[in-house]
C-alpha cells in the first residue's frame, strides 16, 4: 500500500490494526529559520564553544518517566534536546527508531522539530501520546509515534528527508535476566526492581532478546534500510553502555561501530554521557583483587553521519 496521507488527517500515533499502517506519511522536513545554509543547526558560536565538550551530564526534570512500570530505560528529556539541538534546526525531522516512552518526541515538540518514533509495543506508543498531548502553543512541527518494527521505517518516510536519526536502542538481551541490583548498595539493593526481567518483550523481533551478534546484524540490518532515508552529512546518534556479564566486558559501543560501519556509516564523534550526577547509592564490586568500573556512570553517544555523496 503506498497511498498518500494529508498532514490534517493524521492522528498523532498509528498502530498495527490502522487503516494508516505501512504507508507513506506527509511530514515536514525542510528548515522553518532563517539560518544560513551552510550552518548545521541554530546555535550561536558561543553555545557551538559550549556543546564541543566530549563529556556531558544531563539530569532529569519533572516530566521525564523514572517509573520502571511505565518505561523500564528511559533517557532524559535533556539529553534528547541536546542532541535535536545540535544536528537539526527548527521545522527539521528526527527520527527514533525506538521510540519507548516517547522522551525524543517531548524533546521534538518542546524545540518545534519535526519527528517520527517507531515502537514494537503498544502500550509504549499510547504513553507516547498521552506525553504529546500537552502540546505547547509554540509548536508548528508535528510529532508521530508508529507501532511498528524499526525494520520498516522505509515504508513510511521519502529518501533524504531525515536529518537527524537519535536514539536509544535495546542493549541486545544483556538486561533480559533477572535483576540482582548488584550495583546498589545496601537496602536499595532489595528495591522493587530486584528479581524482576526489565525486558521490554518477548517479541521475537526485539532486538532486547538477542544474543550480541545477532543483534548487531539486526541493527545492522535496520541501519542499513535507514540510511538512504538521512540527508547527506545528516547525523545519527546512538546511546549505548557497555555492560558486564558473567565477569566479562560486552563491548556493545564496539560491535555497533563496527557494523554500522559496514552498513555505510562514518562515525564523527564519540561523546561520554557523565552519569555521576543521576547514580548514587553504589555498590562495592572487585575489591581488593578484580578493578572493575562501573558501567552505569557512564554511556557512549556515538554520533555517525551519512558522508557526503
Ligand atoms: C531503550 S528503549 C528506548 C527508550 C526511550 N529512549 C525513552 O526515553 O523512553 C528501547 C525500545 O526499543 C523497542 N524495540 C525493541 N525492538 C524493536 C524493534 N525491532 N522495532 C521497534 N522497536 C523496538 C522496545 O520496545 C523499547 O521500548
């Protein structure tokens, strides 16, 4: 089915049962400011000095989802606006591939850009939109949430509309065990996520219940189908930690580079998401013998770009 659809008839989300499903949508791409052509996004030079720092905090604020029942991973609204900030200018599109709760979508309508998030699950696309409905007066853009795999995001979108790919993706089926909070210290390790599997599903098409190389081919696969949808030099950023298992390092942020890599990507940056600031009440791991770090104070922003034809 490839039928057209007008901007006024589209509902904010889309699911499986629609009419709407696996057709083309009509969104707005193309910049609303009037900053020169050859600049990348909005900013001043002074913010641009400020945003080079490789290593970045961003905290949570009230409208943010911290309840692990709605949303098991959700990231902060400020590092989504961050990200749209520095890869896009106003009326641009974004695109989340896993889209969750939606946060990527908030950030969108907070800064007037265009987006689109594609979940596998339908819950995740209505908490996307109760978060829309609170739309702000100053957004001309539109935000869509989509039920559907991320291996089908060709369906929906022209090529070379998108201008910025972000997201944060399932960590292969590293968090699909149960919880043993061993990087909690004290009472907070027996807290209501101890013995629960923070899985998002059990759906065979979840990248969360892949083992590492398999998911990386999957992500590849899915990389691969989005790229002739980027704009040329558009970015896409990916935000992943490495994690331990069994006493060993997964090196997630690695098999990523390298698949992407083969699937025609070039990565440009490698940003550090400095959690000190959201993580407290550590556990003591290692000590005296075995130095281990701890992987949840810190997460990889991989930015990649599609290079220039
Ligand atoms: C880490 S979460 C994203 C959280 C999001 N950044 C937020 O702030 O809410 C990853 C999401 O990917 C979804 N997912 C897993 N496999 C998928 C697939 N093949 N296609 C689309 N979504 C998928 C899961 O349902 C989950 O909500």
């Amino acid at each position: 089915m490839n039928t057209e659809t007008t901007e006024s008839s589209l509902p904010r989300t889309i699911n499986e049962a629609s009419e709407l499903y696996r057709t083309r949508i009509r969104i707005g791409y193309t910049k609303t400011c009037d900053c020169p052509p050859n600049h990348l996004n909005c900013m001043t030079a002074k913010e641009w000095v400020k945003s080079q720092v490789g290593v970045r905090q961003f905290s949570y604020e009230g409208r943010d989802i911290r309840d692990k029942n709605l949303h098991p991973a959700t990231f902060p609204i400020s590092l989504a606006r961050r990200m749209i900030e520095l890869f896009t200018h106003v009326g641009e599109l974004v695109v989340d591939p896993f889209v969750g709760s939606g946060t990527t979508l908030v950030a969108a309508q907070d800064l007037n850009r265009n987006a689109v998030g594609f979940d596998l699950q339908e819950a995740y696309i209505k908490l996307c939109q109760e978060r829309l409905s609170s739309n702000n007066f100053f957004n001309q853009a539109q935000q869509l949430a989509i039920q559907d795999d991320a291996l089908h995001i060709d369906h929906y979108l022209e090529p070379e509309t998108v201008k910025l790919i972000w997201t944060s993706p399932p960590y292969a089926n590293l968090l699909n065990r149960k919880r043993k909070n061993k990087s909690r210290r004290g009472v907070e390790r027996k807290n209501e996520q101890f013995g629960k599997v923070e899985q998002y599903s059990q759906d065979p098409r979840d990248l969360g219940t892949m083992p590492l190389e398999e998911y990386a081919t999957a992500m590849g696969d899915i990389y691969e189908r989005l790229l002739p949808l980027l704009q040329p030099k558009g970015h896409c950023v990916i935000n992943v930690p490495d994690m331990w298992w069994e006493n060993e390092r997964i090196t997630i942020h690695v098999a990523l580079i390298e698949e992407l890599r083969k699937r025609g990507y070039e990565l440009r940056n490698t940003i550090i998401w400095d959690r000190t600031n959201i993580v407290n009440g550590i556990g003591i791991f290692g000590w005296p013998s075995n130095y281990i770090t701890m992987g949840t104070t810190f997460e990889y922003l991989l930015d990649f770009w599609r290079p220039p034809d």
